[in-house]
C-alpha cells in the first residue's frame, strides 16, 4: 500500500519562514476528551496470526471484540530506541514473497485536495485498481468525493507539512505516526488497525459507506455499511505520540470493533514483534512476543517493539485503551 513505509509526497508550501510563521499563528489542536472511566472495560483479544516468510503480507491480526465498548482511545508512540537509531529503513523487502501474477501499474494516483488551510490538509488519492469495490462517500463541508482510495491526513510542522493519518476507505485500514522529532526527517509507518464491525475475506476489513470529516475538530465521523457509526478525533498530537478518541454512537455486538493489522517474520524483520496486555484483575503487565500471543481479557494493550528491525526502522508502536461502556 502505498502509506505503508516513509509516505507519500508532500504537499507544496511556502518558504521556511512562511511555514514557521504560519505553524506559530495557527490555533492549537483540540484539547483530548475527558479522561476514560476510572475502572476502565475489559475487552476479549484473540490472535489470527499466522507465520510468513514474506515481508511485505500482514500476517499478524489481533482482534479486539466487545458487547458494551463505546469508547477507548488508540495512540501511536514512537518506539523506545528512536533517539539511539543511526540507520532508518523504509524500503519494501520483497524477498520470499509470491510472484504477482500481474504486474503492477505503473501509473500515477490522481490526487485531488479535499481540503486546505494553513496546518491541515486532507488529500485524496485515487488508485488505477483497489482490491475491493469502493463506495464510500468523502464529505467535507459542502465538498463530496467518491473513488477516494486513500485519504491522507498532512499537518504543518517547523520543517514542512508532515502525513500523520491514513485512511483507505476501501477497506477501513488506518495507520498513525507521532511528528517527527526536532531536525529528523519523518518516521516510517508500519502496523495498520481496523475501526468499526472487522469482517473476513481476503484479508480482514471493515466496510465504510460514508466518511465526513471536519477540520475545525479535527474529526472523522466514519458510517459503516453494517450500520452503526463512529467519531474518531485527533486528540493530541506531538514528537513523542499521536492520540485518537474513538466514540461508537452504539456497542459492535457480535463482531470485533476492532483489529490491529501488522507483519512479522524474524525478529530483526517485522513491523511488530511484542505485545503487553493489562488483564482484567492482573497485577502488572504480561508481555510476550507476538507471534506467541493467543488471547487475553485485557484493559490495555501495547504492541510493538523493543529492538530495531530493518523493516519500517522507526516505525511507531500501537496503544488500544482504556475502553469504557459509556459515551
């Protein structure tokens, strides 16, 4: 997919100075929502992983399922070793992966901007094929998309405007970075994650009938087709984490709301490779590696790594909750 390692191009903006400037005048991101219930929801984890050789297949799932979950929040935190990296990787490692049996276009995307202001943009990519019908609607303001394939998320920082979401409404695939650290270049993106009724074909989906998205909140409210909605909003964002709200307007019963999406091969070659959990009346955290994990009721969850990998190097890691009942 094209987000999945450095990101795509940016958009054009002004000189250094202009940026700077704008970056000082504009308004701060919304304040994060309240704190989650203090005794905070359990939600079942259960493991679909399976073994790969090849680099570039997500073939670790994690789902997330509950009858009552409302809320929680999901945050992508730069791994611990980001300071002491001296090498980062971005490339596709294609080694041991099945031959496609066409070759790729090579033609471009047609890109077209949704919307635009001086530290936000939302751009929409569309792609010569996707794997899946695509047939949600993109609303902002008065402005309508359709066969939007890939929706990205650009921000404005000191050293230019930076990609902090992704969004394929195809599929329902996110992915979320932290900003960059000062005088670095932008990290990887690495692991995906499901929001809404997670269903199986080819791969795991959640299927999006309609996205609206508003600037001034920095909020996406995503329709599902299985019907239900949810409201996911920016809730902070620095150069150590990017936080979402996730608010359901009803519980996903019979489904999970959710999944985490990622590859493992080898320990020194995966975008994941450790998962921590906080059980329902456990003591501590229980951390084991990935592709070990079964299940777990869990009121918290990491999932990440501890040491580089050359795949996706800086990558960040993934945090699922607190989950709560109410809204």
């Amino acid at each position: 997919m094209t987000a999945r390692g450095k990101g795509a191009a940016r958009p054009r903006i002004g000189r250094a100075a202009t940026l700077l400037a704008a970056l000082l005048a504009s308004s701060p991101l919304p304040r994060a929502a309240d704190a989650l219930a203090a005794d905070p929801l359990a939600v079942a984890l259960t493991s679909a992983s399976v073994p790969v050789a090849c680099a570039e297949e997500d073939n670790v799932t994690i789902k997330l399922a509950s009858a009552t979950v409302r809320r929680f929040r999901l945050a992508a935190t730069h791994p611990a070793y980001l300071t002491s990296l001296g090498t980062d990787s971005f490339a596709a490692d294609w080694s041991n992966c099945p031959r496609p049996a066409t070759a790729p276009s090579a033609a471009s995307p047609v890109r077209t901007t949704l919307y635009e202001q001086v530290d936000l943009w939302l751009v929409g990519l569309t792609f010569p094929s996707f794997w899946r019908p695509v047939t949600a609607t993109v609303r902002v303001g008065d402005r309508v998309a359709r066969n939007v394939h890939l929706l990205q998320l650009w921000m404005l920082r000191p050293m230019g405007g930076e990609e902090v979401v992704v969004l394929y409404p195809g599929d329902g695939y996110w992915r979320l970075r932290p900003l960059a650290p000062a005088g670095r270049a932008p990290t990887a993106f690495g692991s995906s994650f499901l929001i809404g009724p997670v269903e199986d074909s080819a791969r795991p989906f959640v299927a999006i009938t309609d996205i609206l998205f508003a600037p001034q909140e920095r909020t996406f409210t995503v329709t599902f087709e299985r019907g239900g909605s949810a409201r996911i909003q920016v809730a902070s964002l620095d150069q150590q984490r990017h936080a979402l709200d996730i608010a359901f307007d009803r519980p996903i019963d019979g489904r999970p709301f959710a999944a985490l999406r990622s590859m493992y091969v080898t320990e020194y070659n995966n975008d994941v490779a450790r998962i921590a959990v906080r059980e329902r009346n456990g003591n501590g955290w229980r951390e084991t590696a990935i592709m070990d994990f079964t299940h777990a009721l869990a009121t918290e969850v990491w999932a990440g790594r501890t040491v580089p990998s050359r795949h996706n190097t800086s990558s960040p890691d993934m945090e699922f909750g607190p989950f709560a009942a109410d809204k």
